[in-house]
C-alpha cells in the first residue's frame, strides 16, 4: 500500500530543497513542508491538527527556524459508541543536513540527485584511476536502486517514510486504533534546538488532545558496521555523549629555571595517556560495548609566545555511554585524573633529583599533591572560602561578559572555571573536571516497564514479518551508535545521575538549559528504523531505495499496527 514511487517523489523533493543546518534552508524546507501538508484533504479538514512551530531559540526575525508537527487522530465510530483514543505513536525525523562544501565543485548538484549521478557517472568514466580506487561507488552510480545527493540518507528518505504512513492514515482514519503525531525538525546536525523546543509542545499538545504518546519511531540512517556487512540494522535505543572537560593549573615559571615552577602540559599528557583510547572507559550493556573516549581537543591557555612556562590548560574528551550516568562517568573520571596528576608529579619529582645531581646541587622537598575537584565540589570549596554572594557576583560579571560575544559553549565553560580558578585564593596546581557540552542521554528500552516491552515485541514482529520477503537479514540491536534527536525524548537516567550534569556543568542555567523536566514528562520508548546506505556526512552519500523506500515504511506500519493490537 506504501507506494514506492510516491516515497521517491518525496525523497526527491525534500532533497532539491536545501536544507543545511544553520542557513536560511532550513527555514524554507519547514515552510514548505508544512504547505504541502496543508494541502493534504486530511489537513484541509483539520487545519488545527498541523503546526509550523518555531523553536524558542533566541534567534532574531528572518534568522527562525521551525519544526513541522501534525497529528492524525484515529475516528472511533461514536454511532456504536466507540470512545475517543488516546493511544498515540510519534514519528519522528530532522530536516536539516551537513553542508554541501566536500561536493567541491559539483555542489551546484549536491541536492539534484540525477544530474548528480549522471555528472559523477561522466567524471568516473573520465577518472579511470579514482573509479579503481571506490568500487563500490562506481556500481552503485550504474545501479537504479541508489540515490545520490546530501540528505538523501541522512534523512529525508526517512523524513518521506514517516510521511507515507501519516499520509496513508490520513486517509483511512478508520483503520486507526491509535492516533499518529509526527515530528519533522530542525537543527539535529548540529545542537538539537529543533527537538529541544519540541518536546515541551508535544506535552502541551497531548495534553490539550487528551493524548498519551506511549512510543515514538525514529527514522534516521543506517549503515554497515563493518566491510561487507551485509545486515540492515533496527535500533531499540541510543548511545549516549557526554564531553568531560579539565581545566589544569600548574604553576609558571621561566624556562631557565625550569623546576621553580609546574608544567601543566604534563598533566594534560598523561590525562591524555589515562584516557584516550582506553577500553577499561568502555561503556557495555546488552552485551554492546561503546567505542573508548578519545580526545576532541588538547591546548594550554598561553594566548602568544614568550618563555614562561603555562599557566593552565584545557582538554576534553568524546565520552559514549550505554549504561553509565554523568554522575557515574565523573567519579571514574575523577580517579583517572588523580592517577594522571600523581604520575605526573611523580615523573617530575624524579627528573628534578637525577637534575640535582647532575649539577650537584642538593634538592628541595617537592610537596606537590594531586588536587582534584569536580566543578561541583570547586565550586563548594571556593564558595565556602569567600562567601557565596562573592562567588556568585564574579561569575555572573564573567558570564555577562561572556554572553556579549558569540564564543563556543565549551571555552564559554572553561572561561569560567578559569574564573572560579582566579578567586581561589591557593594557588598550588589543581585540576577541575566538568561538562562543556551538551549531554545527548542515551536511552535503553526497559525490560521492567510494560510500555516499553510493548514497543519491543512489536519491533520484533515488524522485523520478523519484513524479513521473509526481504533478501538481507534485518538484525536488531539495542543503541543506535550514531548520536541522533533520539536522545531527547527520554531519560534512562534518574535525577541524581542527571544532576551529576547539571551540577557540573559551568554554564547551566545560564547559556545552556535542556528541558530535562520536559523529557521526563515525555518520557518515551523510541526506536530507530531507517534508511540504509552509506557516506552519510561525506560526498558520495547514498541510499538504497528499495531497503529504505519499500521495507522500511512497512516495518513502520508493522510496528504501528501491532502496538495498535490490529497484527501479530
Ligand atoms: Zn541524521
């Protein structure tokens, strides 16, 4: 009943609409899907039923952005006294995608998905020594069933799956045994405003509908985890990211007098040597093991050159969770840093003896200690030295500051315990480890809660049932390992491992805020069942139609119609 034509007519459309995040794009593929929905009979019956919802950004006019939702009720028959229903299941799906730049110069067809095929079919055949060296690229450009072009994977093949089935119900809203909310927003590549800002109005549309959103499906892309993989993949769940920042202080010194002062690049290094790549920060649950943290950004804080000696540091790490809490991930983090500190002070005090007597000088005792705080405990210490109303006056000055300039939300956060740092009034080297970055929660589905258990034996007779037909095997595995909008429409944490967030995390409340109240509200088993292809993000980004256009909208009304009791 899906129809495939029509799915790659939407794909296609949504595609030639540009759409990278943070241009005026994004906008415009908003504005324009919510015309085409207007246009739908269903819509021009229930014009209420659509909202075109700008996100509450602080964005000036003409720089909005919006997300698209609308919602098709089931239509109980009240002439046999059927009830209204509550019972809703979400899609849900982003708009926006990554920038166009790596099309070099064919990005004039980056979203012209034939002329783009046909330009790189010509540049292969001209190119004999690059087609050798992408194989599989060059079958796909001579096979029908692949689609080229940004966004055409990640995900407005997704995007046109959920609208097939909204389309569909919106037309046979008899058959409905739960109602259908979708979801098409914003900024997903790149801060997640758009699902953000959505969550609370999902709760307020649900509560003004008398709407119980009991699961949601996501239909983002898919991919091959290894060469030659030859499953397509079902996600019950998401990965989680966290960015665990230090802030390191030693004590500056001219280079000539090496040893009068503390270097804190050495702190950093073995920080880096504690962490980077180490599988004992593995997150395993389910038997799905995380990729190790590995580090996003390692610098000392001297802003020009001369001879002295830093006197701070700053390093961060990409940190996937599974199972593991901000809270949990802090108190390991804090014995790494202890163990980076003391090997550092070690080595140091080692080098200084074998100096001393090098130049047969005698050595001093070296009283360096390892001093490791969490934000949260920095901040306590400090407040508790100088005075709350002290401490809170001198941050609120820096983050004024601060917010006058457009800075990067993680020097945003290492300015300011740079800040706290300035107030402590002992200056013996520290390190300070906090959050700088927004916290994507992971979820897992339950196996305690019946909601979720639902949703799960409906995703396994959805992919039972697709795979008798389909040639590839369809495995389903618990956390979607790409960081996606999934995120935010639950929390597997409680609030004491979310407050081991907030708590630490230097501008909360201030430049950075998540409705986790409103996530919890929500509170949502989802799912992610997508498009498959490959080189999403990169040039050569591609999707196979008949996995994502055929059997991927019929897992989905699989699942719909199961969670509604009307299959398996
Ligand atoms: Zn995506």
């Amino acid at each position: 009943m899906m129809q495939r034509t029509q799915l790659r007519k939407w794909t296609e459309w949504l595609v030639k609409i540009e759409s990278v995040v943070n241009t005026a794009g994004e906008a415009t593929i908003a504005e324009k899907l919510y015309e085409e929905l207007r246009g739908w009979t269903y819509f021009q019956r229930h014009p209420e039923r659509l909202w075109l919802q700008p996100t509450d950004e602080n964005r000036e006019e003409g720089r909005k952005r919006y997300n698209v939702v609308a919602l098709v009720k089931a239509e109980p028959d009240t002439s046999v006294g059927q009830a209204a229903v509550a019972d809703t299941t979400l899609l849900v799906g982003h708009l926006d995608t990554v920038g166009i730049e790596d099309y070099g110069q064919l990005r004039g067809l980056a979203t012209q998905p034939d002329e783009l095929k046909e330009a790189w079919r010509k540049q292969m055949a001209d190119l004999p020594e690059q087609a050798k060296q992408l194989p599989q690229v060059v079958k796909h450009l001579e096979d029908e069933d692949w689609m080229f072009g940004r966004g055409a994977l990640d995900m407005k093949s997704g995007v046109a799956a959920n609208l097939s089935i909204l389309h569909y119900y919106s037309e046979h809203a008899d058959e409905m045994k739960g109602n259908l909310m979708l979801v098409a927003e914003c900024d997903e590549e790149d801060s997640s405003n758009g699902i953000l800002s959505a969550v609370p109005f999902l709760n307020n549309v649900a509560e003004q509908e008398g709407l119980v959103i009991n699961a949601a499906i996501n239909s983002d892309f898919v991919t091959a985890r290894y060469e030659d993989d030859p499953n397509r993949y079902v996600y019950m769940g998401t990965v989680g990211k966290l960015l665990p920042s230090f802030y390191v202080t030693g004590k500056e010194t001219h280079v000539g007098q090496a040893f009068d002062g503390f270097d804190p690049n050495l702190v950093l290094s073995e920080l880096t040597r504690e962490i980077d790549y180490n599988t004992d920060l593995c997150d395993e649950m389910y038997g799905e093991v995380t990729p190790p943290p590995v580090s996003l950004k390692q610098t000392d804080l001297k802003p020009y050159y001369d001879v002295q000696t830093p006197l701070g540091g700053f390093v961060y790490y990409n940190f996937l969770v599974h199972s593991l809490s901000p809270r949990e991930v802090m108190e390991k983090l804090r014995d790494c840093a202890t163990r980076a500190f003391e090997r550092a002070i070690g080595s140091y005090r080692e080098q200084y003896l074998r100096y001393c007597e090098k130049i047969g000088q005698s050595a001093r005792e070296i009283t360096l200690v390892p001093r490791v705080y969490t934000y949260q405990e920095y901040l306590a210490y400090v407040t508790d030295r100088l005075g709350n109303e002290t401490v809170q006056a001198a941050l609120t000055k820096k983050m004024d500051q601060l917010n006058k300039t457009d800075v990067d939300i993680r020097w945003y956060c290492c300015r300011l315990v740079e800040e706290l740092n300035r107030l402590d009034d002992d200056k013996s080297p520290v390190c300070i480890i906090f959050y700088s970055s927004l916290y994507s929660p992971r979820i897992a589905l339950s196996t305690e809660n019946e909601r979720d258990q639902r949703l799960q034996r409906a995703v396994e007779y959805a992919v039972a049932e697709a795979s008798k037909e389909y040639a590839n095997p369809i495995e389903i595995r618990q956390f979607f390992p790409y960081i996606s909008d999934m995120s935010f429409v639950a929390l597997s944490d409680d609030e004491e491992g979310i407050e081991g967030y907030t708590a630490n995390m230097p501008a909360w409340g201030n430049r950075h805020t998540v409705p986790f109240d409103e996530i919890r509200k929500l509170n949502l088993p989802i799912v992610n069942i997508g498009p498959y292809g490959f080189d999403a993000h990169k040039k050569w980004e591609r999707v196979e139609l008949t996995y994502s256009l055929e059997v991927v909208p019929q897992m989905m009304q699989s699942v719909i119609e199961h969670l509604w009791g009307k299959r398996g």
